[in-house]
C-alpha cells in the first residue's frame, strides 16, 4: 500500500482510540511495515496498547521501539509453525513438491 493509505490507518485508528502519533512515529512504522498493512495494524495496535498502560495520550518513539520488539517476539516460529501447517494439510506428491521448495530455498539461503 502507499504511504498516505498506511498513515491514515494509523492515524484513523488512534483517532478513534482518543490517542495521537507523533508524527515521526507514523513515517517510522509505515517504513518499518514496508507497504503492508498488516505489519502497519499490528505495530500501531502495540504502540497504542503501550501508551493506554502508560496513561498518555499521544504515541512517542519510546512506545514505538517497544512495539517493534514485542511484534518479534511473537512472530518467532511463524514461519516454522506456517510450514508445519502446510504440510500436515498436503498429501502424497504436493507435500514432496513443497518439501524440495523448502531445501531449495534452505540452500539458497547458506548461499548467500
């Protein structure tokens, strides 16, 4: 997504919250989020459920930096747990086919 419908998320959804981004919060995550807007929800929702603990109404860089790391944090094992699904869900030589996309990518990866 573009830039101005990623920061109307944010600032939209705070809006509704009675909160407020500073302004370089909103550039940061939309960066951060690189153009998808589920990385934009989740890091804005983070940043907001930070600032409501801390009673303030306006989301500065420190509830930011905690919302990076706290969006790592559960999103270790994803794609393990993503993998493990696909494959409990394919048969005979589709779970062959995604098996051999794995390795290869694996091997890619130590490539590199």
């Amino acid at each position: 997504m573009r830039y101005d419908e990623l920061a109307e998320i944010i600032i939209v959804g705070a809006k509704n919250l009675d909160l407020s981004f500073d302004l370089a919060v909103v550039d940061r995550i939309v960066d951060v989020s690189a153009g998808y807007p589920y990385f934009t929800h989740l890091l804005s929702l983070k940043c907001a459920e930070d600032a409501i603990i801390e009673g303030r109404k306006i989301i500065r860089s420190e509830n930011l930096i905690k919302a990076i790391s706290e969006t790592a944090k559960s999103s270790i094992g994803v794609p393990g747990r993503r993998y493990e699904d696909a494959i409990r869900s394919q048969t005979g030589m589709n779970k062959t086919i995604l098996y051999a996309a794995v390795l290869q990518n694996r091997n890619l990866q130590q490539k590199i």
